[in-house]
C-alpha cells in the first residue's frame, strides 16, 4: 500500500507543480482540480473564496461525518520564481537523481500530493481525516482564518490538525509568530540643492529604518537560547524599501516593508509600540512643517505563535505514526499551525522536506522524504480504521 500512495503521490505532485499558484495571483485553477478528484470518491469539498472570489481555501472530510478525526492542513500558495536561477522549468516536475525539482515540491505541495493521494484509504476508515488546503500563507497567513473558523463551527470536534510544512517527517510542537508592517513616507519635493525648503522622504525613512535596526540588535541581546528556536531571538528584518525618482530631487515619496517573528512569550505589539508612537508624533511634526507630508504605518498580516505542549496527546499520537522519538523541535518559520491552536485544536506540524530548501531555486523535495511520507499517510489510515 504504501508504494501504491508514493506512486500515486507523484503523479498528482506533477499536476499540483504544474498549478502556477503564486500568492499574487489565483489559485483557482489547482482547488477546481481537487474538487473533480475528491468528487471521484464521493467526497464533497467545501470552498471558503477570499472577498473578491479570486482565490479559495477547500476542506473536505474522508470517512464518517463523527468527532475524533484529524485535520490535515497545507496552503496551496507558493512564492515567486522571478529573478531565480532555476536548472529546469520551475513549472514542472523534474527528478535529478533522487531529488525531485518545481516550484511547491517542498513548500508544501509535496504534502497535499501525499494526503490526496491516501483519499481512497482514508475514506474506508472508522473515523474522518479533513483536508484543509488555504490560500496566501506565503503573505502572512492570511487565507486559513476563515477556514479554521468554518471547520471549527461546522464539523464534528476533530481530535487534532497535522500541519504539513517541512521538517524532514520529524515532530515539530513550536513555531514564531509574525507582524508584517508597510511604512510609507510622504515628503516635499524640492531641488536637492535646496533641502530647506523641502522635506526628502528618503531621509525620513532612512531614520525609521535606523531605529527598526536598533530594535532589531536589542532583540538579539535579549534571546533566550534555551528555549529551542535556532535563532534564539525575535527577529526583525527589513524585506522592501524603494523611494525618490531622481538623485537632485529630494523624494516624494519613500516606503519600506518589515517583518517581525517573536518566539512564544514575546508579543510583537508591545516591541513595536514606541516605534509606533514615534511615528505618530513624527507625523504631526512634518505636517506642521508642510501640510502635504506625513508618515503611517500599517499591519499588513500577524500571525500568532504555535506554542510548544509537550508530550500531548496530539504529540504522542503523531509520533506513533510518523515513528519519531527524538525531542520535539521548534522552527523559526511562521506556519499556520499557531492560527489552528488559537482555535482550540491541538496542533503539529510534520511534512516531507527541508524548509532550507523552500522558496530556493531549483526547490526540490527528496525522492526519500515522499515515500516516508506515504509510509506516514497509510499508518495514519490504519491508525484511524
């Protein structure tokens, strides 16, 4: 059985690479073809669309409509190929030896090819597994809320949820938090001869960026290093900035977008409270100087933590089929596993893959990491017969 799932495994993993799902455009196209697969076995799948309807979260449940079952939960979103140096078409499955190579192998359709694949057993059992499939994780988790709430309103109490973003098949119990913030500057265009009758935009975030830096080494001053995350500390980053059109112009306008992963116990809203108290005051201070300039921040996405529960019950029993008896880990990635124990369910993350090979070029999921996969998958099925 379990060669019959890795087989079949690859071959939807080839039609799921083929889906180009980037976060900024749709995924309507791979959630459509779920739909007709799940529908050959009977399986109605429910589709929960974002406000514009250009994008879906799904679940559907295998197996009897009763409590006790477990949540198998991946996005379908994946992160640009633009820029990257790829061997082979990013767009398509391509095995190099024992690796096989496209966009999502590992991050993380390699997961969802896994449990679609165990459909058919799964949909034999004595008690349910759900499928949860969500849209731009990749953005900040922002899709899967609406689904966690529907599954947690609508279905019978399920026991746990599997996350499966990569981590080698091994049990992770603890992932960080993020806040992504955009700040925009407004200035005063002026010759830049002449920067006192004008207000560059570019300077203003300039210092804005400093004291973000400043933060930033403060937070690695304070890491906890025991506490099982690599690296220790909240971390913050500064992953956008552009502003000015022209060298002798003082800017018009300046933005820059940062992200801010806390380990659990530490809470991004009060890091960031002076930083965004100064902005306010700042604010106030260049419109007093020129009506037409200003400084705002905002929250683009902010997700919580999943914080570590040793030796649960939802520990335990993943590890009875994922055959992983070393210390559960922590990740410094944020997922959505925090989103579903917010809700009230149990939660681990374990899947096929090294998150060290996602959203690289020539991303690749190991020929080995797939088939443990779908020795997991068919114990899971036993487990729940």
């Amino acid at each position: 059985m379990q060669q019959l799932i890795y087989a079949k495994s690859l071959e939807i993993l080839e039609t799921l690479i083929a889906f180009d799902t980037t976060s900024r455009g749709s995924n309507l196209a791979m959630i459509e073809w779920i739909e007709r697969y799940l529908a050959q076995y009977a399986i109605s799948a429910h589709r929960i669309p974002n406000a514009d309807a250009t994008k879906a979260n799904l679940y559907a449940t295998a197996g009897p409509a009763i409590s006790g079952g477990v949540i198998l939960s991946g996005h379908s979103d994946v992160v640009p190929v633009d820029g990257q140096d790829w061997a082979s078409d990013p767009w398509q499955l391509t095995q190099r030896r024992d690796l096989l190579h496209g966009r999502g192998t590992c991050d993380m359709k390699g997961f969802i090819a896994l449990a679609l694949a165990a459909v058919p057993i799964f949909a034999k059992g004595a008690r349910p597994v759900h499928l949860a499939i969500s849209y731009d994780e990749e953005i900040g988790c922002l899709g899967a809320p609406a689904m966690i709430a529907q599954i947690a309103d609508k279905l019978p109490a399920p026991r746990l949820a599997i996350v499966g973003e990569p981590t080698l098949m091994k049990i992770v119990n603890g992932h960080k938090g993020i806040a992504v913030h955009e700040v925009e500057v407004f200035g005063h265009e002026a010759h830049s001869s002449l920067p006192h009758i004008g207000l560059s935009a570019n300077m203003v975030a300039i210092e804005l960026m400093h004291m973000l830096a400043d933060i930033s080494r403060e937070l690695y001053a304070r890491g906890d290093a025991r506490n099982g995350f690599d690296p220790p500390h909240a971390t913050l980053t500064i992953g956008m900035m552009e502003g000015g059109t022209a060298a002798n112009i003082l800017a018009r306008h300046c933005r820059f977008v940062f992200d801010l992963r806390c380990p659990p116990g530490e809470d991004a809203s009060d890091i960031l409270a002076d930083f965004k108290a100064h902005i306010t005051a700042l604010d106030s201070d260049m419109k007093a100087a020129f009506p037409d300039t200003g400084a705002v921040i905002r929250e683009l996405a902010n997700a919580p933590p999943l914080h570590p529960q040793a030796d649960s019950d939802a520990e335990k029993f993943v590890r009875s089929i994922a055959g992983d008896n070393a210390p559960a880990g922590q990740v410094s990635y944020a997922a959505e596993a925090g989103q579903f124990q917010q809700a009230g369910f149990p939660t681990i993350i374990c899947g096929p893959g090294s998150i060290e090979q996602a959203h690289q070029p020539n991303e690749y999921v190991a020929v080995d990491q797939m088939q443990r996969g779908a020795q997991f998958m068919v114990r899971l099925a036993e487990a729940m017969s």
